[in-house]
C-alpha cells in the first residue's frame, strides 16, 4: 500500500513541476547588447503568470538570425 501511495504522490508532484510554457523575454549582455528571444520556463500550474525561478537557472540555448548558436 506504501509503494502505490509513493508512486501516485510521486507522479503528482511531477506533473504539477511539468508545466512548460515559452514566453517571450530579452537578455541584456555585459557588453550591452540586448537580445530578443523565446525561453522555455516552468510555471505554477494553478496561475501561469507565475515563474519558477529555479528553470532560469539552466543553460540557454541561444541561435541568433545568422544561424549561430550560443550558450548563456
């Protein structure tokens, strides 16, 4: 009865975590040049205007409009 309780808490705490949304943001470098890009983030499940912070502390995959790709 413990594992199927484990297993069942297990997939809700994972799927309210899974919420993925692409919002659209710019990143400001040290050198000042400011890039417009779309990040994929997580975000609440009850309200999606709220951001977990903890998917911007991820590496981001960025391609400019010449096709080169860079990570942040």
């Amino acid at each position: 009865m413990k594992k199927i309780l484990s297993g069942i808490l297990l997939f809700l705490i994972s799927f309210c975590f899974s919420q993925k949304k692409v919002i659209d943001a710019q990143i400001i470098t040290q050198a000042n040049d400011t890039l417009d890009v779309k990040i994929r983030v997580t975000v609440n499940m009850i309200d999606p205007t709220l951001i977990y912070g903890s998917s911007l502390n991820e590496k981001i995959n960025i391609v400019d409009e010449s096709g080169k790709k860079s990570k942040m």
